[in-house]
C-alpha cells in the first residue's frame, strides 16, 4: 500500500510522507520489497475549504442556506503514462492512471449533523473529471476512490468535495446555532492512498 499524506481539520498538517512499492514473491519464496519512495515528489499544495458559516446556517453569496460544501485539494504530479523509471507513478501503476483512495474519518456527530445519507462526493480534475466511489466503512469512516489520470504538463490538481446538508430540526436561524459548533469543532481527517 502507498500512503502519501494525512490532513487534519483541526491541525493542518501532513503525517510521514512515504511511498512504497508492492511486495511480492520470487522463484524459490524469498520475499522482495520494492524502494521506500519520498512522497513529496508527488503530492503538495494540501488543503481543505469549507463553505462560510455562522450560528444562523451557511453563507452563499449573502443568503443563509442549509446546505454546504467540504472541499478537499491537493496537486499530484501524476508524470505521464509513458514515463519509466523507478520514481515514477506509471512504473506502480501502468498506463491507465492512479488509483487514489482518501480515507476520511470523522465524529459521528458531524455525521448526524451533516452527512444524513453518508458521503457524498464529487471530483475535479485539471485535465478532465473523474467519477467517485464512495464506500461508507462505519458511522464515523469512509473512503473515497478515483482514477487520476496522467496529465500531459505531469502535474495535476485533485479536488473532492463533500456536500454537508443540515438536518430539517437545525434549519432555521435559531436551531442552526447547535450544528455550527458542531461543524467548527469537528477533527475531519483526510488519509490520502495511490493504490490500496
């Protein structure tokens, strides 16, 4: 598996930031690892940004509203799929694109608060769009899977957002006070996978 990074809401930061390759057996059952590879050569620019809120509901273009977005950003230089060489993502994964799950965990009552049917994500590419899975694991987990593509500048920015809808008793000006502690309050982290 080839864990690139960790973004946390409540502190943004970024976790180790190591790839590794498959392992697998050789004739004769020794086992070989492929190299450990520095994954800031891939991934940067993280970042989350949320649709503003106060204690009456969301804020769009001036209008309360009950519904918001959770947007998820980071640049992947994908190289492209010709590329051949030991640090190179089509080396790991062939010419087809990468596979990238974000793992996101959060509290369940942000869940109850914002996510009444799961997760709903969308995703954006630089060079095209891409579809989401989305695989809820438990209340409080559960994974987004896509297909990044090569990028013929080699770099590419990867966007997911999460749509957040507030429950029918928190939509008015004096009920939405509960729910927008609970969303600034909220530890939602972000695992970013190539590969599983």
């Amino acid at each position: 598996m080839l864990l690139l990074s960790s973004l946390s809401l409540a502190s943004v930061a970024f976790g180790a930031w190591t790839v590794g390759g498959d392992s697998y057996l050789l004739d004769g059952g020794s086992l070989q690892v492929a190299p450990i590879l520095d994954a800031s050569k891939y991934v940067s620019n993280a970042a989350f940004e949320c649709t503003d809120f106060c204690d009456q509901g969301f804020v769009s273009n001036s209008t309360i509203v009950y519904e918001g977005t959770l947007t998820f950003t980071f640049t992947l230089k994908t190289g492209l799929s010709t590329d051949d060489g030991p640090d190179d993502l089509a080396t790991y994964f062939g010419p087809s694109g990468i596979p990238v799950y974000i793992d996101v965990t959060y509290e369940e009552s942000f869940a109850n608060m914002f996510l009444p049917n799961g997760i709903e994500a969308t995703a954006g590419l630089v060079a095209s769009g891409a579809a989401c899975t989305v695989t809820k694991h438990s209340s409080t987990n559960s994974s987004i899977a896509l297909t990044v593509p090569y990028i013929s500048t080699g770099r590419g920015n990867v966007s997911v957002s999460i749509s957040l809808t507030a429950p029918e008793a928190n939509r008015s000006a004096d009920t939405f006070a509960a729910a927008a502690k609970v969303l600034d309050e909220s530890n939602i982290v972000f695992d970013v996978w190539l590969g599983r």
